[in-house]
C-alpha cells in the first residue's frame, strides 16, 4: 500500500516573470519549495531583464490574471498569499478583488517598484496605489528602505519615520537595511500591537538580484505553515541571509541568491 505523502501548504503567488531567474517567480518557487511548500504561481507581468537591469516590462491584461488566480483558488486549499511585481493601476485593483474574494489568507505584500539593479517597475503612482489599496489588506508589507521611501514619500526619512507614516496604512511592517553602508544591516519589524522588533545581520559583500522576491516569499511560506508572525521574519530573514552568503554570480551584474532547502544551508 503507498503511503499518502504529507500535505503541503500552497502559497498563491502574484508576480512577474524574470527571464534570469534570480528574481520574480522563479525566485518565488524555489524558495517555497525550499520552504517544504508548494508554490502557485500567477503572472501578472513579463519583463526584459537580467542580473545588470530591466529594460522593459509588460504587464497582462487583468482577466487573464484573475483567470489563473480563480483556476488555483477554485481548485487548491491555498494557504498563503504572495504579492510582487504588479506594475499598473489596473493590476493594483485586480489583486485587491482577489483578496477581497478571500479575505481570510494572509498576505505577505512585496512592494516591488524598482529592479536590482535600479530601473523601474511601475510607476511611483502604482507604489502609492498599493499603499491606500492593497497594504491594508496584507498581513504584513515587506519594503526595502528605498521602497519605504517612496511609499511614505520622505526621500530621506529613516525607517522609523517611514513607519510611522505607513503603518497607519497596514498592519504590520518589515522594513529591511540592506541597501545602506553600515557594516550590520538593521531590518526592522513595526507590528500593529506597537511592539517593534530588530534583526541584524552581518553585511555581506557584493549586490544580489532577488532577495526582496526571496524574503517575501519565504515569509509567506512560514505563515502558510503555521509559523507565528514574529518568528516568521526572523526564520524567513536568516533563511534569507544565507541565500546570499551562498549566491551565485552566473552573469556580468548582481549576484543571484542560492536557495536551497534549510537543511542545506547552513
């Protein structure tokens, strides 16, 4: 007789396709996988981009978003919610109508606006879009210091005082430091009790194309299986870190984050 295997928690993934593979939703599947999750991934965009830049992006139309979404929701018992690259307005309210539709699932909300290596994703008026819309819908929002900026509109405010600004706006905040010069990076988590929470980590050398996608997934997997909030950064954030410790440099520009199972990575 075969043993059934054991039941996998399944993460809904919205985001686009990088053709390199170090971020998107490659970046996405291999770091649920590595989470012992399965992962559903949902375009909502194609880019043009590599390990040096993007150059061009198309966003899809919004039915067929809500087509391969509702075909996984309708048929899977998704446990988790993770939101990447949107890149429109349009697609902005079209993920707010399928969380609407599924307001209990946690989302972990990657506020992706800008590539590794700089170019846009979407114009600023998309970032404060998701802002109003969709961060009062996440769980928890996952932007790097730069992505805070801009959302808070405070080209030089510190993490708290972006926090301040948007936590009004969501429930909880994840705030991460690795695009400063410092020589311990400083992530800073701002939870909706008022409690706040620092995690640091050794600086590693280098630039690394895909570790906001890496974060916020392995995030969203943590909380598909059933991991408390406050653990989840912090297990997501180290998982995180050694992805980059070990990382790959398979083209001319930024490192690729290697994500292998925990067991692996030590």
């Amino acid at each position: 007789m075969i043993t059934p295997t054991p039941f996998r928690p399944v993460v809904l993934c919205l985001s686009g396709h990088d053709p390199s593979g170090g971020a998107g939703l490659q970046a996405d599947i291999e770091a649920l996988i590595a989470q012992g999750c399965h992962a559903a991934p949902t375009v909502t965009a194609l880019t043009v981009q590599n390990t040096v830049d993007v150059s061009d992006f198309r966003v899809l139309d919004r039915e067929w978003v809500l087509a391969q979404a509702n075909a996984v929701l309708n048929d899977m018992p998704v446990s988790a919610v993770k939101l990447g690259m949107l890149g429109s307005l349009e697609m902005v309210d079209t993920v707010v109508e399928i969380m609407q539709a599924h307001p209990d699932l946690p989302l972990v909300c990657d506020p992706v606006l800008r590539a590794g290596g700089g170019g846009s994703l979407g114009k600023d008026e998309v970032g404060y879009a998701m802002r109003e819309k969709i961060m009062p819908l996440a769980r928890i929002a996952t932007p790097n210091l730069p992505e805070a900026r801009i959302l808070a509109e405070l080209p030089e405010g510190t993490a708290d005082e972006c926090a301040a600004k948007l936590l009004p706006r969501c429930q909880n905040l994840l705030i991460t430091g690795g695009h400063g010069t410092e020589q311990e990076v400083h992530n800073r988590l701002y939870c909706q009790d008022g409690s706040q929470h620092t995690f640091t980590c050794a600086r590693l050398p280098g630039e690394y194309h895909g570790s906001g996608c890496t974060l916020a997934s392995t995030l969203a997997g943590r909380l598909a299986l059933g991991e408390e909030l406050v653990s989840a950064v912090e297990t997501a954030l180290d998982y995180t870190w050694r992805t980059l410790r070990d990382a790959d440099h398979p083209g001319k520009g930024q490192y690729i984050p290697r994500r292998l199972p925990l067991d692996f990575c030590q």
